[in-house]
C-alpha cells in the first residue's frame, strides 16, 4: 500500500526521516532521499491524497481551487493597515501536493538574487552558477505543439516537468500592442524567465502535463516512487509539534514528531527520525509548530500554557508576500477561459518589468532589488476573469504583482490548540515605495491596454472611472482591491548580514538544535529549488545512494 491512512497500517514508527508535509518541498524530499533503498523514509501530510480529483488536475480551475474549498486550509490575514483594514484570504494547500495542487505556477528566477543569497549567507552553493543545476533537475523543457512565435519559429517554453502553451485569442493582440509601446513590455523570442535576466514579455511556463495539472504530487510522488518500500505516506495526519529532548547540559534535540490522525485530535500519537526530523509545513504551518513546540518568545508562550524551551527572536517575524491586483477588462470574444478549453492554463504572455533609474520611485525611494537583473513588477495577462465568482461574461484581467516589496509581516499563535489558525499579519503596503511601484506599474499597464491592437477587442476595464494622473484615486483602488499571490516567505528564514540572526543556518538547519532541519517556503523560495538542494546537502550530511 503506498499511502496510508490510519497508524495501524504503518509497517514502523520509526524511519531514518521524517518528513512534515507533502507539498513542494516534501515530496521533493520524499523521492530524493527515498533513491537510497538503505533508508527509510516516512512522509506525513494533513490534507488527503491527490487521485487526480477534477478541481486539482483541470489546468483552468486553478480559479475556483481556493479559497474555502476542501483543499484549502481557509487562512485569513488580520486586518490589514495598508489594505483600508481589509482582511484577505491566504489560499493553502491541504492535500497531497500542497499548495502546487491548488494555484497556477509561475517560475521567475532573477541571479542577483540567488548571488546575494550567496554572499549574505557566506555559502556559494546558493549563487546562480550553483544552483542552474538544481532548476535543470526540477524542470523539463517542450516546445508548444501550436504557438508560433511572430518570426514563424517554435517558440520554447521553460516548464517543470511538461505542459503545453495553447495559443489563445489575446495573445496576438499582446503581441502587436508590445511592438507600439515596446519599454519594459517589449518581447524578444530569446527571453527566457529562468535566464537569469528576467526582462520584458515573455511566454509563461505552465505546469500543465498531458492536459492536466503538473504539481509536486503527480511530478514527485508518482506511482513508482509510491511503489518503493522504503517509503511510506500517511495523509490525514495533522502535525501538533515536535517533541524537544533537552539534556543536562541544556542540548536540544527534536527527533520525535507528535501527530494525530483526522477527527481523533485527543488521540496523540509519535513518530521517531533517527537520523532527521525535516518540517516542510509551509510558511504559515511550519513556524506555527514549533511555537507550540516551545520555541519562540517566552512570556508569549508562557501566556498560551506552553512550555518554553528556546528563544527564537526571529521565528514568525519579517514575513515577506508578493501582492497582486488585478485589472479586469470585458472584451469582444468567447473563446476566453470563462467558456474555453479547461486544459488551456491560465494564460500564455506576462511581463516582468525593472523601473528605469529616472522613476519616480527609484528616485524617491531607491532601488530595494537585489541587482540589475531584477525586475520590479510583473504584469500576467490572464485570459479570462481571475478572481473572486462574478456574472457571466468574457473576461482578460491582468494581473500585476510587486516582486521587490519592502513592507513586512509577521506571525504569531495564541493557542496551543494545533487546530487553531495562527495569527498571520502581512502587514502590505504598510511602506510608500511599494505603493509608488504599484502606482507606476498601473500607469505602464494602462499604457499597453491602450495600443491600437486593443481595438474592437476590449469593450471596458476597471480603470474606465480612475483619473490615471491622480496617486490619491490611484491610492485608493490598489489599497481597495490588492491581495495576496500566494507567496509568503521567510518565517523561518536563514541567518544573512543584512537581516541578522535567523532561524535556520545555511545548510537549513534549526540553530543550536540536534536532528531538526527547515525545508520550505518559510525558510526561502523558489521552493523545488531549494528542496532540490537540501536533499543533497542531507545525502551528503549521511552518505546517502543515489539510485
């Protein structure tokens, strides 16, 4: 049996590795350590198995997947001050596959920021050069079966695993607009999101296989890998903690991982790593176990009646998410999403666009990025409505993200039941330069919608009513409609020298504790990569085989 659901059927309680959560860093853990037949490896997931259900595998309802389905853990931020004290939803995959089971993917990856994680870290095994290899291993590159790009070649797509781009009533008319106004949406055949330099438009990759969905479950855990005997999964297995061991002389060790089963959470039950214990919870779930495992503040802790056992200052703080807000249009055409192909991803085209120097928010504010080749926003052309249930009708929303934002989050419990949702503030906008970035990333976008080769085709848009030239209405429409990509990060983060003191050291292990590691988006993303990595920094760790 390759995925179990119930204790009882478990062969063992003990493995060499433990694995908390099968999402993109889990499974890619699962299938890398488990190459090694020596070892055993057991992965435990709250959420059921994925079994192909048609709201996971049909590539266009990544719109209707989250929020508040049965995949989703339903998190809600707190009210938030930069969004006129709107609470947002925080979408969360609870299923085999994470979060890669619910949301449509999107790969962008800029060197300067892989070389600062290099430099800041004192580790040269997370630069660009290092790291290409581990994006190679996780992705596989296809050319689209049917979208010509305008010189009449095969345009190549970057994907994960496979996909395929469907050519799509939008995307010419994108293609022409981006020849009028050309600046940070001009398109070149040689842009390539994973080149490093992730400048101006491009085809997107889609993670869609066969017609259906590619996620962390179906491209990682695939019935072979399920097959293995040394791997065992067991779903509906809700993580409350890990249990802290600390000797005389005050070492902590986490090797035990206390569980319960669906429904039965007065039913505690444990697990025991011999060699690890590897939280890939999430951002939100992964900082959240270890508070109620004792780690943390401790007068906060003491207040919820948990046990301190080690001060983590920076466990839950500096959150960091990229925003989107999306522009929504009407247009002239029934072949959009919203009556479209179901295997059809969302979209084909986006822009990844760097302010120039002479911005006003470069000037104003200075550049945050991490180095020439980072872009500042990106704008995703969406063919079809994208966002919450609307009336019938054909839809192109664009939808514009800020990938440099410098306003910060955090996170915090005030319980210690493992059912209770923790407090998660992502404190958005809560900085002017994010705004001002936004307020010209409109202005750039309104520009392109107002090409030529937009006429005819687009009967209305969410900007008709906005004064563009006005920050204040401007203001207001991005604090009145943005919400959350799905992408917090670093409540767990690694030690750097700009931020200070972290969670985790560069090899992701839980500081000054014995047989605990961090592997996942609370630490850092793009989360395969890394994932991809810390398998091979914990083979090396154990001389472990490869198949």
């Amino acid at each position: 049996m390759p995925i179990y659901e119930t204790t009882d059927s478990l062969p063992s309680l003990t493995y060499d590795f433990i694995v908390v959560g099968a999402g993109a860093a889990g499974s890619v853990l699962a299938h890398r350590l488990s190459e090694d037949a020596n070892v055993t490896v057991l992965l435990l997931e709250a959420g059921p198995t994925y079994k192909e259900q048609p709201d996971l595998a049909i590539p266009s309802f990544c719109r209707i997947a989250s929020p508040f389905t049965q995949w989703d853990w339903k998190y809600m931020s707190t009210e938030q001050k930069g969004l006129n004290r709107r609470v947002v939803p925080l979408p969360r995959g609870r299923v085999v596959g994470g979060s890669t089971a619910i949301n449509f993917m999107i790969y962008m990856q800029g060197s300067d920021d892989w070389n600062r994680l290099a430099r800041e870290t004192g580790d040269d095994g997370w630069s660009w050069n290092k790291i290409r290899p581990y994006m190679k291993k996780n992705e596989k590159l296809i050319i689209p079966v049917d979208e010509p790009n305008p010189s009449g070649e095969i345009e190549p797509v970057e994907l994960r695993r496979i996909g395929i781009n469907y050519s799509q009533p939008c995307d010419e008319r994108l293609l022409r607009a981006s020849d009028e106004v050309r600046g940070g949406f001009a398109y070149s055949p040689s842009t390539s999101v994973n080149s490093g330099h992730p400048h101006g438009l491009t085809f997107w990759p889609t993670s869609i296989r066969d017609g259906t969905r590619s996620s962390a479950a179906s491209a990682y855990l695939t019935p072979e890998v399920l097959a293995r005997p040394n791997l065992h999964v067991l779903v509906n297995a809700h993580v409350a903690r890990v249990v802290p061991d600390v000797a005389p002389d005050g070492r902590i060790s986490c090797k035990t991982v206390e569980y319960f089963l669906e429904g039965q959470q007065n039913h505690l039950l444990r697990a025991n790593a011999q060699k690890e214990l590897i939280l890939s919870a999430g951002a939100f779930a992964t900082p959240a176990i270890l508070m109620r495992s004792g780690f943390g503040n401790k007068e906060q802790l003491a207040s919820i009646g948990i046990q301190h056992v080690k001060d983590v200052p920076e466990l839950g703080k500096r959150m960091i998410d990229h925003p989107w807000l999306g522009i929504t249009l009407t247009v002239d055409d029934k072949a959009t999403a919203d009556d479209g192909p179901l295997s059809a991803p969302v979209g084909n085209l986006f822009a990844q666009v760097r302010l120039p120097e002479d911005s006003f928010a470069i000037k104003k504010y200075g550049d945050t990025s991490a180095g020439k080749s980072t872009p500042n926003y990106f704008a995703a052309f969406c063919n079809g409505f994208f966002g919450p249930p609307r009336e019938s009708g054909n839809y192109l929303t664009v939808v514009i993200s800020l990938l440099t934002p410098i306003s910060r989050g955090s996170l915090t419990i005030t319980s210690a039941d493992p059912l209770a949702a923790p407090v998660i503030d992502c404190g958005y906008l809560t900085e002017e330069h994010d705004a001002a970035i936004y307020r010209t990333a409109i202005r750039d976008v309104a520009q392109v919608l107002r090409a030529e080769a937009w006429k005819g085709y687009v009967l209305g848009s969410t900007l008709d009513s906005i004064n563009l030239d006005d920050d204040a209405a401007l203001d207001a429409y991005i604090r009145n409609g943005a919400m959350s990509l799905y992408h917090n990060v670093a409540t767990a983060r690694m030690d750097t020298t700009s931020e200070g003191p972290g969670v985790v050291d560069r090899k992701l292990r839980v500081k000054d504790v014995d047989g605990l590691r961090i592997v996942d988006a609370s630490v850092l993303a793009p989360v395969y990569v890394a994932a991809e990595r810390a398998a091979d920094l914990i083979k090396s760790r154990w001389a472990l085989n490869e198949m």
